[in-house]
C-alpha cells in the first residue's frame, strides 16, 4: 500500500510541474485553451440539465452562464482569431 502510494505521490508531482510549466510556456500549446473551453461548456450543460432534474434553478442558471462564457471562449479562439 505505502509503495502504491509513493508512486501515486511520484505522478502527481510531475503532473504539478507540468501544469506549472504550461502556465509559464503557454505559448506552446495554445491549441489546448479552446479544447478545456469546449469541455468545459460540455460540462456547464451537462451539470445544467442535472439540476433541471432536481429542480435546482439557481444552480442551473450559473450553469448555463458558465456554459455560455466557455462556449463564447471556444468560438473566439477556433472562429475569430484562429490559431
């Protein structure tokens, strides 16, 4: 258990330096900023239509507005100015 945890620990440093390392070299892969927009619109809607289900309608709303800002991110850098 110790040893699958110290690898576990292992991975996610390096998954910490990389993270750090795209937020100094964005310019690297700007490619991936619309790519977490479109997921995260995805998710917005996903989430938004869950709680139409419960009938949570604050919640939802935030949601859809999430959604809307993601999606209106996704269209600027895949349609307005291209990369």
């Amino acid at each position: 258990m110790n040893v699958l945890l110290g690898i576990l620990q292992g991975l996610l440093g390096v998954l910490y330096l990389v993270g750090g390392g795209m937020k100094v070299f964005m310019w690297t892969f700007p490619i991936l900023t619309p790519i977490a927009a479109i997921g995260l619109a995805v998710e917005g809607v996903l989430f938004a239509g869950l709680h139409y289900k419960y009938a949570e309608r604050s919640p939802m709303m935030f949601s859809l507005v999430l959604a809307a800002l993601a999606a209106f991110v996704a269209y600027g850098r895949f349609v307005l100015t291209p990369l």
